[in-house]
C-alpha cells in the first residue's frame, strides 16, 4: 500500500499532525510505503500513485487558507515577533514561522491535482482552535479530494491547538496516531 500524507503548516502543528498519523499507518500496516509531504513538494508525479492520499492544513477564518489568510497569518507573526524585541521583559514564547511555510497553500495545490478516475481513497484533516465558531479546514478538504475523484475512508478530522499558533493541545499526537491507523 502506497500512502502519501500532503499537509499544509505555519507553525509546525500541523506537520507534526500528518507525522504522526503516518506514524498511526504504520503501526497499523507495517509493510505501507508512506511519504509525508509538505505541499510544495506534493507535485502530482508524486502524489498520482498512492493506494491513499491523506491532506490537511490550518484552519484560518472558519476554514481553508487562502492566500490572503496566509499572508496575514505570517504578517501577523513578523509584526508581533518586532513588538516582542522592544519589550525587554516579554515572557511569551512566540511560535517562528517553518521553513517554507510562505510557499503555497493547499487551495492552489488543489488547483493542479489532477482528477482520478479510478477512485482511490483519501481522508481529510485539519488543525484547528477550540473555541465557538472556530470552523475548520478539514471538510472544505475533503470536498475537494471528493471533487477529484476520491472515495473518503474516514470523516474528515479536526486536530486541536492551544492558541493560534499551537502548540498542540495534550493528546492530540496520539490521537492522530489512532485516526491514522484506523485509515484504510
């Protein structure tokens, strides 16, 4: 079984979400070939083949990032991170944006994948805040893959954070270890 987990992360959340539900596939099917890839490098050579394609990303405004979204978000870090160094005494611990996380989003990624005929499986998630309101990415992504062609071989799953830019809440790793084995 070829599976291949394409996630979208700002600031490590949701990175660490899709490595640990690789890690969850592979306990459950040992023999799985499973490559785990930002969205940058999930070119359709490399995405076409997978017996399962699981995406996830941020949710920004009550859903998938945009382009705006993602430029605010980042914008927003840079402009507190500045405010930060002229406070000597700030305590806070401020997340840093990943390495490429200003590179593209899953919405153009979406843009480029190539609809499949034959039906394979993928499954949708997302890192979200728990608050009234907050949304989530996760069935905007699903829709998406539906859209293209795939069958879903589990609800789309929202994962929490703490605060906007995580950390992850307690038990969520391990959570997502179980979703992802589950996926079949």
């Amino acid at each position: 079984m070829r599976v291949v987990i394409v996630y979208e992360s700002l600031f490590g959340n949701t990175r660490q979400v899709a490595e640990a539900i690789g890690e969850g596939v592979r306990e459950s099917r040992p023999d799985a070939e499973i490559n785990c890839l930002r969205v940058a490098e999930a070119d359709p050579e490399r995405v076409g083949p997978a017996d399962l394609l699981v995406v996830g990303g941020p949710t920004h405004m009550r859903g998938m990032t945009s382009g705006l979204s993602r430029k605010m978000g980042l914008k927003a870090e840079k402009n507190e991170k500045k405010e930060g160094e002229k406070k000597e005494d700030a305590q806070e611990t401020r997340h840093e944006p990943e390495e490429g996380a200003e590179g593209p989003g899953l919405r153009d990624w979406f843009h480029a994948l190539p609809k499949t005929g034959k039906g394979p499986h993928a499954a949708a998630f997302d890192t979200r805040a728990d608050f009234r309101m907050a949304g989530g990415a996760a069935p905007a992504i699903a829709r998406r893959l539906k859209g293209h062609g795939y069958q879903l071989a589990a609800e789309p799953e929202g994962f929490i954070i703490e605060d906007a830019e995580g950390p992850l809440r307690e038990g969520e790793l391990d959570r997502a270890r179980a979703w992802g084995a589950a996926l079949d």
